[in-house]
C-alpha cells in the first residue's frame, strides 16, 4: 500500500502526519486490499473563517477509487470526518463485492 500525505498552502508535521496514518490504519482494518492513498490537506483563503481548512482523501482500490473530502474549523477535526466518510465507503465496497449468494443444500436420495 502506498501512502501520500501532501499539504496545499500547508507543511504537513510529523504529528499530523502521524495523525493521518493512525486514522488510515481504521481504514486497513476493514479492507486490506488498497492500493493506492493519497491525502491532500489544505488551507482555503477565503473571507468567511469557516470551514477553512480542507482534507481531501484518493483511495484506488483493486476494481474502482473512492474520493471523499472535508472541511472544517480546525484541521484535526476535518481529517476525522474525512475518515469517517471512507470509513462508510469502504465498508459498503468491500460488502458490494462479497458473494452473498448462498448455494442450495444437497439433497439426500
């Protein structure tokens, strides 16, 4: 699994990159298959002082890519709803692509 973390507008610290990939790891706990992740957070300048800061996360998944993005006040918290939201996305791919047919019993002659 490769891992990109990268910041617009922003330097991504070790702690929030540590941040990130302890959040990622709920992730990976639910679907071991991921190729490719790649984290974008940035800084809007905007005139309105709401829901500037931005968390914008590319999962490529083996069949298909999942986007999601968050804003919030305060970085930390976007990055949580962000989780959040791949969380639910990938828990519903991983359950599209599981086999829920049931095979018929044998019958006994």
């Amino acid at each position: 699994m490769n891992l990109t973390i990268s910041g617009h507008h922003l330097e991504v610290t070790p702690a929030l990159r540590s941040y990130v990939t302890e959040k990622l790891d709920r992730i990976t706990r639910h679907f071991d298959q991921l190729v490719d992740i790649k984290v974008l957070l940035s800084i809007e300048n905007q005139k309105e002082k709401e829901r500037r800061q931005r968390a914008e996360c590319n999962i490529h998944v083996k069949g298909s890519d999942l986007f999601a993005e968050s804003a919030h006040s305060d970085l930390y918290a976007a990055v949580d709803e962000l989780v959040d939201k791949l969380d639910r996305q990938v828990v519903r791919h991983k359950d599209r692509i599981q086999n829920h047919h049931h095979e018929a019993p044998k019958r006994l002659m």
